[in-house]
C-alpha cells in the first residue's frame, strides 16, 4: 500500500509540472538585484518600525539589513537593539512601483534555518491599508518558521461578513537552505503553488466564488525576514545570528 501511494505521489507531481511547463509565459516585470547597495528605488520600497504579529524586529532601510551583493537580495536580522526592540530586519515592498493582477510570481531563494525565524515571500491587495486586512487578500507564496524541512503555501482573505478565511498547504522535506524557486500561478479561474516547479495547493476564484473577489485585483509583493512572532514564537539560545535570506531574482510573467 506504501509504494503505492508513493507512486501514486510521484504520478501526480509529474503531472502538475507537465501542466505548468505546458504554459506560456511572457516576462513582465523583474528584479535580478544586479546592483550594489540599496535595491532599486524604482521597484521597491520599504515597511518600517515595528508593523505586525508581535514580531520581535524593527524593520529599517539600512544595508545592515537589506542590500545587494553579488547578484543576489540580501535581508539580514541582527541583534541590533533600536527604539525599544532588540533585533533589526527588513521588509521590502513593491506597492506603487509593481502591482500585478493574474500571472506568474516567482523568486529563487535559500532560507536561513532557525528557531524564531519567519522568512516570507508574498503579497497583499494593492487596496491596503486603505482596505483592511484580510479584505485586501493575501497570497503567501511561501512561508517558513524556525528549523522545519516545511514550506507553507497560503491565502487569506475574508467572507461577505468580514471573517478570515485562510486556505493552505504544505510541501515537505525541503532544506531550504539550498537554493529554490518559488512560485504562483494565478489565473482568473485558480492560483496554484509550487516549489521546483512541483504543485502542491490550489485554491479556485472563478467569479470571485467563495467571496475571493480580492483575487480579481490587483497585488504587491512583499519579501521579510521577521524573528519571533506569534507563529514561530521567539529565538533561543541555537538561533544563529546574524542571519541573512538570499534572493537571486523576482519575476512576474503574465499569461500568453
């Protein structure tokens, strides 16, 4: 029964990577982080100060902890005590400078591993702040905490009532501290996660069903490196700091 299902398994995956290749994809907007220092001011900006779930960092601008060097992102936390918290790390964002409605999103990444670190590719509803969370819609195209061999794929957004709605899944036995792709395929029909071009969740938006109406404007992407936090919860004493995420690019295709 066991290699059956591991068959069965392994039948699956090579379908859904066939499905995947068999798209065709134009490139719209990217970012291979070429330069030096700061990222590009015309794709990115920033999140600032402390911003969400109890996280233990302050999020800054500073190449201390967001740079570019030898052709990759580097985000880095570091046990920097600033205005009244002990750790600082950055949030990039590409709201204003590269909003995307449908496509292909993704970004070739090696995580670093440890407890109380939250590493986190995704994006939000152009609309927010102006329209609150989770009304904006979020796709997380992945999330790992602490020392798991677990990307996590999720979407959130909320009901006719306002009440969050979350839909996710999870791809095992990944050492993300090898390099990896990470991606979505967002149509007007579906989105669709994958890692290594193997799909592992989808969620269905045809006619906005389900109240995912957010899914049918457009996005931003978002790249942090968080510490602590309601979910991971808070270093100890084998977290190894400094700790940096790498980045190699972001691309964001859209269907032809």
């Amino acid at each position: 029964m066991k290699t059956t299902k591991k068959l069965i398994f392994i039948a699956m995956c090579l379908l859904f990577t066939l499905n995947a290749n068999s798209q065709k994809f134009k490139l719209i907007w990217a970012d291979e982080f070429n330069g030096t220092g700061l990222p590009d001011s015309t794709k990115w900006g920033y999140e600032d100060g402390y911003v969400r779930n109890n996280e233990l960092q302050y999020y800054t601008r500073s190449t201390n902890n967001v740079r570019q060097h030898n052709g990759k992102l580097e985000i880095t936390v570091r046990k920097d005590p600033m205005k009244g918290f002990e750790y600082t790390s950055a949030s990039i964002i590409s709201q204003t400078k590269g909003d995307f409605k449908y496509g292909k999103i993704e970004g070739r990444f090696k995580i670093p591993s440890g407890k109380g670190l939250w590493a986190c590719f995704w994006t939000l509803g152009s609309n927010f702040p102006k329209t609150a969370w989770p009304s904006c819609g979020e796709i997380d195209i992945f999330e790992h905490i602490n020392s798991e061999t677990i990307i996590h794929g999720t979407a959130h957004w909320a009901d006719e009532s306002g009440k969050h709605i979350g839909k996710g899944s999870n791809f095992y036995n990944v050492d993300v501290t090898k390099w990896h792709t990470y991606s979505i395929v967002w149509t007007p029909t579906t989105i669709k996660w994958y890692v290594d071009k193997f799909q592992y969740h989808e969620i269905y938006i045809t006619n906005a069903e389900n109240s995912t109406e957010e899914y049918h404007k457009p996005h931003y992407i978002l790249i942090n490196l968080p510490i602590g936090g309601s979910w991971p919860g808070p270093p100890d004493s084998t977290t190894v700091l400094p700790a940096t995420m790498y980045c190699d690019y972001i691309r964001v295709y859209k269907m032809e």
